[in-house]
DNA sequence: TATTGTTATACTCTATAACTATA
DNA sequence: TATAGTTATAGAGTATAACAATA
C-alpha cells in the first residue's frame, strides 16, 4: 500500500523540490555547514563565533555603545547584556557609562582583551582564509559580496575580498 | 583619554573590519535577516522555518526515515525525534516501522498535514518569490546558485532558478 | 514619553550521553 | 559490535515583558 520502496535511503537521495529554490532554506543550511567547520577546527580553543565577532568589533570601534553593538551583529540587547556582562567578569572589555548620555555603556577592550582577539586572529583568519568546500576562489569572493549587499554592508568595513 | 569621539553612533557607521570578509559572519547575519523576514510576513501564521522545511520534505520524499531526514536538515537526531512525535501528536505525520528494518521509523504526511503543506504554500512562496533586499533578480538567483553549490546540492532537488 | 540597559521568565535549539531494540 | 530512535539533562540563544535610570 505505502510504496515505501520509493522512499530515499542515503541523504542524497532526499529529493528537496522546491526547496532548493528557497533563499531561506539555502541560508540556514550554508549557515549550520559553517558554524561546523568553525567548530571542527576552532572548538579545541573554546572560542563562539558570536564571541569572536563581540571582540573583535569592540575592537574596531573603540567606545561603541552596547546597543549600537547588538543592533549591527542582531544580537538581542537582553543578550547582549549578558555576553558583555561575563566578558566584563572574564577581564576582557571595560565598560563606562558617558557623560553626555548616562542611560548608556560605551564598551572598550582591555589588555588583556586585545592579547585575546591576537591570540584568535591567526586561528580565525587561517580558517576563514581556507577556501570554501565547493567553491572556486572567485565563487567565494563573489558569494562574499552578494551576501553583504543583500545585508546593505557594501562600502562599509574595508571590503570583502580579503 | 579614551577618544570617546570617535565611536560610531548609528548602527551604520560602525566598522566591521576584517569581518566583512568572513564567511561564515556574513552567512550569519544573512540568515538572521531572512528570518526575521520570515517572521514579519508569516508569524501570524503560528509556523516555523523548521517546520515547514520538515513537513515539506516529508511530502516530497514519502516513506523516508527520520534519521536520514534528520541528517538531509542537520537537525540533530534527538531533536527531530521530539518535532515528529510532535507533528504527529498534532496529526500531521504518520510514523511507522518499517519490516525491513525495525529499528528506523518511516514518515509520510496524514490527509491532514497534506492540508497542512497546501496551505502553508502559498504564503511560503510568495514570501519566497518577493525580490530579496538589496539584490536584483539575477543575483538572487547567482546567491543561490553558489549556496547551493557550497553545501553540495548541485543537481539534486529541481534546480534554484524556482 | 521615549530610550538604554538590566532583570526575569519561558521557550527553542543544541550537545551529550545513556538507554532500548534491533541489525 | 554497530545502528536507529528515544529519553534525559544541561547549556546557549532567543523572545518578551517589566523595570530603573536617564533623556
């Protein structure tokens, strides 16, 4: 009655139909696919990726505000507070409430948080820096762009074909 | 002392550096921005991305097991193991245990997640058809061409260009 | 009144391991 | 032994709302 023999054995076999066409559906698959080789190469140094891109924009913009901070990365500020917070106990980020705005918390690296963000830069870039499975270097450059100006980011930052 | 000056007010004008040129940043963000979409146009629909890829799925390849869904969606195991006997609960999904291999449960949509599917289709794929932000026609169809190719699908489903 | 950060709660998703029943 | 699914637990991430301090 279920013709069950139809049904796939092996992962690639799974037809997706339409859903291959779905800018959505790709996103979140690309996005688990490289959240696992971040992991598979970088886990052993305890490091998040949202962690590293805290840091490191922290970095960037010395005396950003932390909600300025989350509305760029997409963080909740709930959130935020909390990962600013444990960063702040870890000795890695200063917080200092402005004088010309004192509702709100400007954000700096210490010491020891840019030795931390050097520390990452090798690992990190030298993973980035690996070429993407699938992807001829000029497809990765050029996913690179489509994918921030689908965010608006072009022209900010200093480029993608880093 | 600290040029508090110098830090970047509005959500534009912060820099990102280096993370721009980041795969897995920018995947990040992207997919973050998609769902927010997603949500803004079909939350009031009580539905979830990873539902209806699921529910879709199913009814694309009927009789398919849970774990290699599992794997198709990298959805880990366990948590798929709650979202079926959800769905079924719900009656959407219909399990059963194959003869051939009694270990591994096999999948098919009941007449009432086939409704479910019906329905959802058509919001699901006007919110999909609406031109991505920022990008023209054919660079959302070159986004998901090169997504699909880095995650290895090339040739499988029914091709992007939906 | 509106905004910034904080706190609290609940829920989703993930990671892990132990368990069962089958193979 | 190995595999498929289940169960349980802990943790990260998210969504939401209420709150205090400040604008």
């Amino acid at each position: 009655m279920n013709e069950i023999t139809e049904a796939p054995r092996k992962v690639e076999d799974v037809h997706l139909g339409r859903l291959c066409g779905s800018l959505g559906f790709l996103l979140r698959l690309a996005q688990i696919s490289s959240f696992d080789d971040f992991f598979k190469r970088l886990g052993h140094l305890g490091i998040r990726p949202g962690e590293v891109s805290v840091m490191m924009l922290i970095g960037e913009n010395p005396g950003v505000r932390q909600g300025v901070l989350a509305k760029r990365l997409m963080i909740k500020r709930a959130h935020m507070t909390k990962m600013i917070l444990a960063m702040e106990r870890s000795g890695l980020v200063k917080r200092e409430i402005p004088d010309d705005d004192r509702r709100s918390v400007a954000l700096w690296l210490t010491d020891g948080g840019r030795q931390r963000v050097e520390e990452l830069a090798a690992p990190f870039w030298g993973h980035e820096g690996r070429p993407a499975p699938g992807l001829t270097k000029p497809e990765e450059t050029e996913l690179k762009r489509l994918l921030g100006k689908y965010l608006g980011l072009s022209g900010k930052g200093r480029s993608a074909q880093a």
